[in-house]
C-alpha cells in the first residue's frame, strides 16, 4: 500500500489564501497612502500654527499651548467616534459620502497626528536662541525673513516633528478602525485595510502567518522612522 505525502503546513496556508501576496501589498499601500496624506496635510497646519504661536504673544496663549499639548494625549478611539459622527449621513460631513472610505481615515489621521507634530515643533521654535532672531532683525530682515532663519534654526526639531506624526498615524488601530470599516474584497485586495488592522484581524482568526508578515512590515516602517528621528536628533546636537 502506498502511503501519500503528508503536506507541509505552509503550502496549505498559501493555498487557503492564494490572493495573500496582493493582500499584503495592497493592505501596506493603503497604509502608507492613508499616513502620508494625513501627515502632510497635519503638516500645512501645524507648521504655520506653532509658527505663529513661537512669534507672538497674547491673551491665551498658554491656554492654547495648553490645549494642543493635551491633544496628544486624545483617545484614539474617541478621535474615531467624533469623526464617524461628523461623516454620518446625520452629520456635518453626510453629504460627502465619506463613511467607510480612505477619505474619512485621512481625517481621523489628521486629527491624531496635529497635536502632536503642533507641540514639538512649536517647542523646537521656541528653542531657537533669541539672538538667533535679534540678529536677522539687526541685518534688516523683515518679519518673514526671520520666520525663514528660525524655521531653517528648527528644521530638525521640526522634522522629528513630522515624523513623530506619521509614527503615531501609521500605528493607529482604533480610530481608523471606526472610521474606515476594515474592508478587504473578496480578492483580497484592500480597500480600508491598513497594517494595524489586517493585524487584529489575521490574529483573531488564527492566520498567524500572515499576521506575522504584516507585522514584521509595521515593525521595520516604525524601525525606519525612529532611525530617522535618531539621527536627526544627534546631527541636531552636534550642530
């Protein structure tokens, strides 16, 4: 009698999930696409603001430095909530059609990641040395061109700002979760499904193999932004 082969456990795996390759791709595509577009945009905001906020000074303004410090501290699944409210068909944003899409967690991303890159880089202007501005304002430079020395003065401190940004966006489970709806098609190929995601679900269901690709993507993207601010932090020393 001829005994049959037994299967080795990993073909089987990738023949229950033949579509896992394109699901990986595009679930770390819509992850990058969603964290860089929040950030960017976070960045057009947060930027002017901590600008504005470093060169003036007013009634509240400690109230304000204030608010934005404790934004970085915002539950990520109450972030998620308002946010699902606001794009509801009962809310502000109905008439949009933005429940469930990548559009929606852009939002949820871009409201996680300002707080954030805000305070840090409000703090790296603050940290540029008064005689830094007094001496561009000697050599008759007008307001905006002190702004440009200051700015060119924090460029690191406002780079590890972005990047802290998107570490926080590109790690986020629960509010894109509530927004996005974790959607994936019946080929696999992504539509809300971002790294964080994909990984509470594959482990749930007991697909460790996949989880634990998905993972190691995370893990490395994450490793290469700490880096980054790393070195920006020590080249900024040194300077």
């Amino acid at each position: 009698m001829t005994v049959s082969p037994v299967a080795s456990p990993a073909p089987l795996a990738f023949v229950e999930f033949p579509f896992e390759p394109v699901y990986v791709l595009s679930t770390i595509e819509v992850s990058l696409y969603v964290s860089v577009i929040a950030v960017l945009l976070s960045s057009l905001v947060s930027l002017p603001v901590a600008l504005a906020l470093g060169f003036t000074e007013f009634p509240g303004k400690r109230f304000a430095v204030s608010v934005i410090n404790t934004g970085m501290g915002f539950p990520s699944v109450v972030v998620g909530l308002v946010v699902l409210f606001a794009v509801s068909n009962q809310g502000p944003l109905g008439e949009l059609d933005l429940m469930f899409t990548k559009r929606a967690m852009i939002i949820s991303q871009f409201v996680l990641a300002t707080p954030a890159i805000t305070a840090i880089s409000l703090a790296a202007v603050a940290g540029v040395e008064q005689n830094v501005r007094d001496a561009a304002r000697v050599l008759g430079g007008t307001r905006t061109d002190v702004a440009l020395v200051t700015l060119k003065e924090a460029r690191y401190g406002i780079a590890t700002a972005v990047l802290a940004g998107f570490g926080r966006a590109i790690s986020e489970v629960g509010s894109v979760l509530i927004v996005g709806g974790n959607i994936a098609g019946a080929d696999g190929i992504s539509k809300t499904r971002t790294l964080t995601t994909a990984i509470q679900l594959e482990a749930r269901q007991g697909r460790y193999e996949t989880a634990m690709v998905l993972g190691a993507v995370l893990v490395g993207v994450v490793l290469v932004v700490n880096a980054i601010v790393v070195r920006l932090g020590d080249e900024g020393v040194v300077r």
